[in-house]
C-alpha cells in the first residue's frame, strides 16, 4: 500500500484543510516565513497548500489539475530558503500538526515528509 494513500485515508480532508489553515496562522505571526508570502491575503496560499496537501498524501489531484505539476523547488526559487527558514517553515508545520489528534505512525510519516520537502527546499547558504 502506498504510505500517502494510507495518509489521506487516515488524516482524512477536514483534518488537511486544518492543517493548512494551522500552518498560515503560524506564517501570520511569523515575521521571517511571511517574507515568503508577499500577498496580504493568506487564504489563497492556504488554499494552495490544502490542495497540494490532499494530493501529495493521496487524495483528489485537484491542485495538477488547477495549477499543474507542482515543481515546489522551481515556484520557490524566487526567495532566498536558507537553514534558517527552512526551520521557520518546519516549526509552523510541526506546531500545526501539533493541533491535530493525529495517529503516532500518521504523524511520523508525515513529518518524515516535511523534513525531506524542507531540506530539499534549501537553495542558499
């Protein structure tokens, strides 16, 4: 079985669309992440996120359809992610998991996730 798919399954889409909306609260009251998020408004971000999440954990491939294939390093080359950010970015992920009832094995894969997107992420010193 495809680990994601057991993801989705078992997170289950109102727990992603929290986990969005979690992680852009954290972005909100984070001066050094909201450098990455230039727009005032969050909600479309979030929206993004929420569909990449349903998608990447096995879900409705909603955001290809929308928006393609997601190439997160290249539609994020534009800003500087060093270690630091990259552990700004964690720490709001890992704070809005941290919301959810989640199963200890769900929330180990998921955050093994995390850290391998975060750390391929980085394109500075």
């Amino acid at each position: 079985m495809n680990p994601f798919q057991s993801i989705y399954e078992a997170v289950g889409e109102d727990n992603l669309r929290k986990l969005a909306a979690g992680f852009y609260q954290e972005v909100a009251k984070n001066e050094t992440l909201r450098i990455l998020y230039p727009e005032q408004d969050l909600k479309p971000a979030e929206r993004r996120l929420f569909l990449f999440l349903l998608q990447v954990f096995g879900g409705p491939q909603t955001y290809s359809e929308e928006r393609g294939h997601p190439r997160l390093r290249m539609r994020h080359l534009q800003w500087k992610i060093d270690g630091k950010m990259r552990n700004h970015w964690l720490n709001a992920m890992i704070s809005s998991m941290d919301q959810l009832s989640l199963e200890p094995e769900v929330r180990e894969l998921m955050m093994n996730y995390f850290v391998k997107v975060a750390n391929h992420m980085i394109n500075h010193e």
